[in-house]
C-alpha cells in the first residue's frame, strides 16, 4: 500500500485552516464578552456616582416638594451637581459609550428628576451660564431625540 502524501497534507492544511477559524471566532467572542462587560462596569460606576448624590438630597426634594429652608443651599449646589453628572451621561451616550438599554433608563430618570421643582429651578438658573449644552439639547427635544444620533 502506498500512502498519497499530497492527500494527507491537504487533509492536514484542510483541518489546520478550520481549527485557525475556530480560534479566530473564539477570540472575536472573547473580546466582544470583554468589551460588554467593560461597558456593564463603566456604566455601574457611573450609577454609583448618582447614587453617592441622590443619597445626599433630602427625601422632600426627590419626591418632588421644596426643600427646607435650612437645606436650600446645600440641595442647590447637589442638584448642580445632579445636573454636571447628567449632561455627562448625555455626552457620554452621545459618543457612543453608553448602550441603549442604559440609557433609556437614564433618560427617563432625568426627564423625571428635571419636572421636580427643586431641579427644575436650579437648571433654568444655571442653564445659560453653565454650559451644560448636552443636557440643554436633551431637554429642547422634549427627551426624544438619542444623543447616539447625533454625531452619526
């Protein structure tokens, strides 16, 4: 019996090229897991941030009444601080480094928190001096338009 080694090497570079495709796919499945998961932290991190300040806000000016006297100036600089955080997340969707699902939620939120009266009067003094013009364009489009729209 005589062995055809033509066929066995073209075997061998046939099962080679298939393994290799294997591997390239794995690999491409591995840093797609990566990368949503990069993204499921850095999107945590930035729910950390307006928990540490939603914390801070009396009760009162969550659910919508005016803040007491006492508290006024402090709930002032902490809704400036809401607002800071929440023309980054719009910018941050705008550059694409926020997924859709994440920022459904989050738009809601900020349409919420910006009827409530406290919100509502810190944004509409500040807003034309605080260059917050990501979150300006957010709010003008009545909360519709998705910043990822945007750029593209």
């Amino acid at each position: 019996m005589t062995i055809d080694w033509n066929a066995i090497s073209s075997i061998s570079t046939a099962v080679a090229s298939v393994a290799t495709a294997i591997g390239v796919l794995f690999g491409a499945w591995q840093i797609r897991l990566s990368k949503k998961q990069a993204q499921a932290e850095f999107e945590d991190s930035m729910d950390q941030q307006y928990r540490s300040l939603s914390m801070d806000l009396p009760v009162d000016v969550l659910i919508g009444k005016e803040p007491a006297e006492e508290d006024k100036a402090k709930v002032r600089e902490l809704v400036f601080n809401y607002l800071d955080l929440s023309n980054e997340q719009v910018y941050l969707r705008a550059k694409g480094r926020i997924s859709r699902h994440t920022w459904e939620s989050w738009c809601l939120g900020i349409k919420a928190h910006l009827e409530r009266p406290a919100f509502k009067q810190v944004f509409d003094e500040v807003k034309v001096n605080s260059g917050f013009t990501y979150l300006e364009r957010l709010v003008d489009s009545g909360y519709k338009s998705d910043p990822d729209d945007w750029f593209n």
